[in-house]
C-alpha cells in the first residue's frame, strides 16, 4: 500500500543523489510514453556533468521524497533559469525538471510536497517567477493546482510548410553565423531592452551586461549553431536583428540527452522604431528564422517573450503556451491573489488527504486523493455575515 504524504519526508539532497535524479529522469521519459532508443547512448554521463555544473553555476538543488524506511520515492531538481538566452539581474527565474515519483506512491501529494520544497528554493535565491515544461497532463494538474499557469513562455510546433513570406520590399534579409554580426545583435538587444525599460536595462550604458551577451554569443556560435538574421534597408544599414540557437539546459528538450526532440531558440528580436513598417520588418525576421529551424532539423520552437505586446507578435506567428507554465514568486502573498488562493487551497487538500490516509481508515486509501479533497470543508467567509 502506497504512503501518504504526511508520512514522506521530503529532503534537499547533495551531490550523493545525482545518479538518482538522472536515473528518475529517464524513468519520467519512459513513462511518458517515449522509447529508451531516443535516449542518447551518454545520456547519464552528460546529465551528471550538467547537474555538478549547474550545482556551481545555478544554484542548483535536487530534493529527493524519502519513505520512514529510508527509501527514495521520488525526486525533483531545480535551479536559476539560464537560458537558453543572454541573461541579466533583475529578472531571475527559477525552473524544475525532472519531477518523478515512484507508481505506487503516485496521486498522494508526494509531487506537490516536492513542488512546495521547489518553490521555497526558488524564492530563497531570489527568484521573482518559476517557469518549466510539464511532461504530462497528470503533471500539469498538480503546477495547476499550485499556481502556474500560461505566461510569456511560448512553443511553435513545426510542420513541413511553404517557404516563408517575402520581406517588405523597404528591408532584404540574410543570415550571419560569424562574429562580424556581434555588434549588430549587441546595438539591437541594448535598444530592446532600454525601449521596454526591462530590470537593469540601465546598466546597459556600462561594460559589464553588453560583455555577459557577447559571452553568451560566443558559447552559442560555438555549440549551439547559433546565426542571427538581419534586415537591412535600401542603404545597406542593419535595421532589424533575430538571434537563433538550440535549445541548452535541462530537462526533455535537451537534445544532447535525446534524439527525439530538438528546440530551436529564438531571442533578442528588434527593429528600429524609425524603420517603415516595423511589425512587418520583425514578422518577415522571425518568419526566416523559423524557416532555418526546420532547415536545421528542429521539431518544436521556442521563446521567452519579454512583454505583452512581443507576446502577442509571437501568437499571431502560431506560437503558443502549450506545455510552457509560469508562476509569479517576486511579490508578497495576497488573500485575494488567485494564484495565492490556488497554492494555499492546494497546500491545505494535501494535508486534508495525507490526515485521512494517516487515519487508517480503508477507505481513505482506496478512494483517489483528488475526490478525497472534496471532502473538505470550505474556508469560513472573510468578514462578518450580519447586515
């Protein structure tokens, strides 16, 4: 008989755990459905690698669900968003992967107390949103259920299509993989983010932000296939930039630990406010990136939008939140917040549930923890009932 929540101990976990987080992970994959041959052959030894890294580099940390006999029924990894993208302070994301527990132990709030011991993390460093990717629907009711939901995190599936739509006739387009196109992208990503007043945008004006994306750049061109497509107007001038690269960090998607998926990454879209007809100019861009993607063997593509409005470009171009969830951490809690209502009504049916199963009770433990949870009383209204 499966454990319940209250009797699992959920443990931040070291270095001694690594092998085990990447053994859950291929245990995620092959339960989603997918076949061990499109894992890769040094699946386990790049995961390790990426995990110490990550440690060092991302503040890293696994938790593991551990039974009173001492034994892992789960575990999650989680750790400071890194990309696939130049990063700056004053933004930071928290992400998770790898979030698996044993079948018998399932639909007990054991991944919901793995979650909450996430969560925690994330805001400990400082993280003001938690994004990931969620592996199934069974997944995505238990992010629901703590708060995620769509954000500007956004996917394209790639199907064989026509070849992409000409250009405005003011711009031509051509893509650049050297480094003869660094400074180009680097004007384009310092008047983004000045123009959309992003944290630290004003850091920009020094030396240390425009070196962090010339670094990023330069790692990409080397393992990434990172290239840029730019516009350029009648005069020869650049007047639009789109940097593309694959897909770097963990979790499915990496396509260093499967052959199945590959994520083509799309970031830092720009063009000049003056230029004539600048929607059109920054679609006819994305659209050609997009046209490299399936080039380059990409099945899925990727963005993390940095406004509403540059949102809203990316849906009109197909792109949708699909399995991408968000969760807003960087503010205090509010007994009005939806997404507060939704964590601590979540937080309470778990231990709800874990109390009647650590009851005994037999039919406690045969009835489905999600209709259990209906069970429980709701909240006394706010404010007094009288006229």
């Amino acid at each position: 008989r499966g454990l319940t929540a209250m009797q699992i101990s959920v443990q931040a976990a070291g270095a001694d755990h690594d092998a085990l987080v990447a053994k859950n992970w291929k245990k995620q994959w092959l339960a989603n459905g997918r076949e061990e041959s499109g894992i890769t052959a040094d699946q386990m030894d790049k995961m390790l690698a990426y995990i110490k890294a990550a440690r060092s580099d991302l503040c890293h940390q696994s938790f593991v669900a551990v039974s009173p006999s001492g034994a892992v029924v789960g575990s999650a990894a989680c750790q400071l968003w890194s990309g696939p993208a130049p990063q700056f302070d004053g933004d930071k994301a928290g992400t998770v992967w790898g979030v698996f527990v044993e079948p018998e132990h399932r639909r007990r709030g054991v991944a919901t107390r793995l979650m909450q011991a996430v969560i925690k993390h994330w805001t400990s460093i400082g993280c003001q949103r938690g994004v990931l990717l969620c592996a199934s629907e069974e997944a995505r009711r238990v992010y629901e259920r703590l708060g995620f939901g769509p954000g500007h995190m956004l996917l394209l599936e790639l199907q064989p299509s026509d070849a992409a739509a000409p250009a405005p006739s003011s711009v031509t387009l051509e893509t650049a993989h050297g480094a003869e196109a660094d400074a180009h992208v680097l004007r384009h990503l310092r008047a983004k983010h000045l123009e959309e007043r992003a944290p630290g945008a004003s850091r920009w004006a020094g030396e240390e932000l425009p070196e962090r994306a010339a670094a990023f750049v330069k790692g990409a061109r080397e393992r990434l296939e990172y290239a840029v497509c730019m516009a350029r107007d009648a005069t020869g001038a650049v007047v639009g930039c789109a940097s593309s690269n694959v897909w770097e960090g963990p979790g499915s998607n990496n396509h260093s630990w499967q052959t199945l998926i590959k994520l083509g990454v799309v970031w830092g879209l720009h063009v000049d406010r003056e230029q004539r007809e600048r929607d059109a100019v920054a679609a006819a861009l994305l659209e050609h990136v997009v046209a490299r993607w399936r080039e380059t063997g990409c099945t899925k593509g990727f963005v993390m939008a940095a406004s509403d409005a540059e949102a809203a470009l990316f849906r009109r171009a197909g792109f949708e939140a699909h399995n991408a969830m968000t969760i807003e951490l960087g503010r205090a809690p509010s007994p009005t917040s939806p997404i507060d209502l939704l964590r601590a009504t979540a937080e309470a049916e778990a231990d709800f549930v874990a109390s009647l199963r650590a009851s005994g009770a037999a039919l406690a433990q045969q009835v489905p923890a999600s209709r259990l949870a209906l069970l429980r009383l709701p909240p006394p209204p706010m404010g007094g009932g009288g006229p």
